[in-house]
C-alpha cells in the first residue's frame, strides 16, 4: 500500500509531484500514489481511504481545471484531519498566500517550487529541511504513535479479558480506546461515557470488592483510635 496519496485534477502536475517524491529519496515509487478529486468531499475522502495511506498532500485549486469540484485542498486536509487525529497532512500549491489564509495551521502549506525544484533540477531550496523528509518524518511518527497505542492497548485489553486490571488500569485502558479511535477515525469512535459505562460493568465486580475491603479497614481502624 502507498505512504502517500497526492491529490490533484491535473494528472500531469500529480505525475510531477510524485516523480518528485520519488527523486527525494525519501520514497520509493510504490510508496507513492495520486488520486483526483471527486465532486464532494465525503467522495473524494471515500476515494482515499481504500489506499491506507500514512499522509494526504492536496492541491490547494483542485477545482482550477475541474469545475464540479466542490472544495479546495485546505478543506480536504483539514476534514480529514478532523476524522482521523494527527493523520498528517500537506497542501501544496502555486498560491501559497491565498492557501495560508484558508488554513489554520501555516505549516502544513508549502509552494510547489520549493520541492519540484530541488528534486527535479540542481537548485536548491530555500527551506532548511527539504519538504519530502518533513513528510516522511511525519510520516515516521505518526507509524510509531500508532503502533506504540496499539500495542499498550492489546496488553491492557489481554489483561482485561483475564479479570486483572484494576479500576486505574480500567481507565488507562478506556483512554487507550479512545486514542486508538481517534488515530483510526473520530468519526466511528464510541462515545467515551458510554463506553465507560461498559468497561466498568465488565469490572464491577472487582471494583466493588475493592471498595467493601477498603470500608472494613477504614472501620477497623476506626475502632482501634
């Protein structure tokens, strides 16, 4: 499956994007797919999806030579970001002021030049990390967040299911749920107090022995002052 999927309604500009991916070293050209834009958004994401990818980089104008698009790249990445919890996400474009002002995080906009140029001619950039290893740094870290959470919340859950977690685990266990679904997709997770509601029924029983030997000790010590 790609690391990234480009979207563009150009294929001759998302070839060269991807050749530039591709020239930087950072990837390799299975790591690397474009898509085009579908008229809505929830289409276009739908799109998406099927690939796996690790990071989204958008064309700011993805309706400049397709009309019936319906959305700017901007609104792309910020609603799949609003989806999927710190999915790393790019834009790249030719009007990077225009981009910027749309955007709500500066940082995720970069001008086309600045890594068509430095993977497809001797020039240099200007940019003190090259944009292809900021993306796949990106993409680096949110591989390792996501196996580090999912890999704590197997071992809880494991335990869980054994009967030997205890109510601070419980609760580690249930943040653990909701990062997992956040990182997967917001949009499918569980409301957390009803998934609270759940957990703790799973372990009343052990909660609630905690507490009666708690209360018998707090009455013996109440009867020896």
């Amino acid at each position: 499956m790609p690391e990234i999927v480009y979207v563009d309604e150009q294929p001759s500009e998302a070839n060269q994007v991807l050749r530039s991916a591709v020239n930087s070293g950072y990837f390799t050209q299975d790591q690397v797919t474009a898509v085009p834009p579908n008229p809505t958004l929830e289409e276009t994401i739908e799109s998406i999806l099927p690939h796996g990818c690790k990071a989204l980089i958008a064309d700011y104008r993805l309706s400049e030579h397709m009309a019936s698009v319906q959305f700017t790249g901007v609104e792309l990445v910020r609603e799949y970001q609003r989806r999927f919890h710190e999915f790393p996400c790019f834009v790249a474009t030719s009007f990077a002021d225009e981009a910027i002002r749309e955007s709500i995080d500066a940082n995720i906009v970069f001008p086309k030049s600045e890594f068509l140029l430095a993977s497809d001619s001797s020039e240099s950039s200007d940019s003190e990390v090259p944009f292809f290893l900021r993306v796949r740094r990106k993409v680096d870290e949110y591989t390792s967040l996501m196996e580090l959470t999912v890999s704590e919340f197997n071992k809880l859950a494991a335990a869980s299911a054994k009967g030997e977690l205890g109510s601070e685990k419980v609760e580690r266990l249930l943040r653990l749920d909701d990062m997992v679904e956040r990182l997967r997709g917001q949009h499918l997770a569980l409301p957390s107090h009803l998934k609270k509601g759940q957990a703790l029924a799973t372990f009343g029983d052990l909660i609630e022995r905690a507490e009666m030997l708690i209360h018998r000790i707090e009455n013996q010590l109440k009867g020896e002052s």
